[in-house]
C-alpha cells in the first residue's frame, strides 16, 4: 500500500513513518505533508492507497481537507491526540483512528484490519463524519448500512455480536458488542433497559407490571427491564 501522512508535527510523522518501516513494512511511505492544502495535492498527485491523516491542523482541519477533496480514492486512518468529540464522529463513520502517541500493536492491528476489510470512502461516510448527518454507519459482512438514528427501536446483545431492529420492523446483526453502541448513541435518547437490550426510548409504546416490568416498543416488540434499572426508566419517561 502507498501511503502519504500528513501531520503538522515534523515529530509525529517521522515516529510513524519509523513504525510503519519496522512493524508493516506492506505500507510504504511515498510523501509527507504539514497541512492540509499540501495534503490535498500530495493526494491528487501521487493518488495514495492510503493516508494517515491528523484531525487538529493549522489551515485547515482533516476533515475539512477531506470536504475538499473531489475524490477519495483511498483509505483514510486517523490520528489524533485524545478528542472525545472527534472519535466519536470517526466512530459514527466507521473510520479507523489511532491515538498519539501512536502504539506500535494498534498500528499493526488497524493496518491488518485494513487489508481485510475496505469499505469505500462515500460522500455519505463524509456527511456522518462531519455530523452534517443524524445517520450512523454499520458495517457488515456485504458492506456499509447508513441508518437514521430515529429509526432504530432498540439494539439486542448477541455475544460480540449485536442485533439492531428498526422501525420498519427490519434488522441487521453487526460484529460488534452492544456496550461499544451503547458507548457510541446519544445517552439522552438510548436505554440500557437490561443486560441484553439497549431501547430507543422515543419507541417506547408501554410499560407491562408482568414478569416483574416489561417494556412493549413501537414495533410491537416487547423487551425486558431489569429490576435494578425500574426506577431510571420510569424517571427517564415521565
């Protein structure tokens, strides 16, 4: 894979350049670009595989760089110094991201992950990544789903897997655990109902005395509520 990295810190780009040569030497570094405007004709002159991409640059921003790109023909792995707001939005994209200080077994792992799984770089991804969408990416076996937030109803613990059912009464098993989705969706608007469900409470139709509490959603699909979590979901739907 060709790679460019484009990083204001002179420091930062030789580290992981150094630990792309000792630890994936499949990635070789072809250039390397300070900010964002060389960044974008460093992509359009050389057409990399892949770019390591800072998120806080002067200029302008990664993401910023990436709305001005005509085409992204490439894969995209992000580096950012901690940014809780910013992961979060490379998560909703299902992007790849790497924290500096960069971790030579993190780098591996994302680089393997890379090689098995490529998922185009849409102007879609790009709308979630930049929050200018209220979708979230989930990614399966045959690709990437774009779903409306509002239109999941709740979300069922499968292993490492998790199961999402929607609105129109639809679902999708993803290959990843509920508590990184629970992690990941808007705390004021998803519920931790029980160790297996995780509800939309904008779906929540009724609450069922039977069985010790049960939740019944829009969809008519009725979910259980745990003991110990009773007395927050009738607060957080009064």
């Amino acid at each position: 894979m060709k790679a460019i990295i484009i990083d204001d810190e002179i420091q930062g780009r030789r580290a992981l350049s150094s630990k792309l040569q000792m630890h994936c030497p499949e990635v070789i570094v072809i250039g390397e670009a300070e900010n964002g405007k060389q960044g974008i004709e460093m992509i359009q002159s050389i057409r990399p595989d892949l770019i390591f991409l800072d998120i806080e640059m002067p200029i302008m921003t990664g993401f910023e760089m990436l709305n001005q790109l005509p085409e992204r023909n490439f894969q995209v792995i992000f580096t950012t110094a901690y940014d809780q707001y910013a992961i979060k939005a490379i998560r909703y994209a299902v992007f790849d991201y790497l924290l500096k200080p960069i971790d030579a077994e993190e780098l591996i792992r994302c680089i393997q992950k890379l090689k098995n799984i490529k998922f185009p770089f849409t102007d879609e991804r790009l709308q979630v990544l930049q929050h200018k969408s209220s979708k979230i990416a989930l990614a399966t076996s045959e690709g990437l789903i774009f779903s409306p937030i509002e239109d999941i109803v709740c979300l069922e613990a499968d292993s490492n897997y998790t199961t999402f059912y929607f609105r129109d009464k639809s679902r999708l098993l993803v290959s990843k655990t509920m508590k990184e989705f629970e992690d990941l969706l808007p705390p004021d608007i998803f519920f931790r109902s029980h160790h297996s469900f995780l509800i939309n409470l904008h779906h929540v139709k009724k609450y069922l005395k039977t069985d010790g509490g049960r939740i019944e959603l829009s969809t008519g699909q009725v979910v259980d509520l745990s003991r110990r979590r009773k007395d927050e979901f009738m607060v957080r739907i009064a």
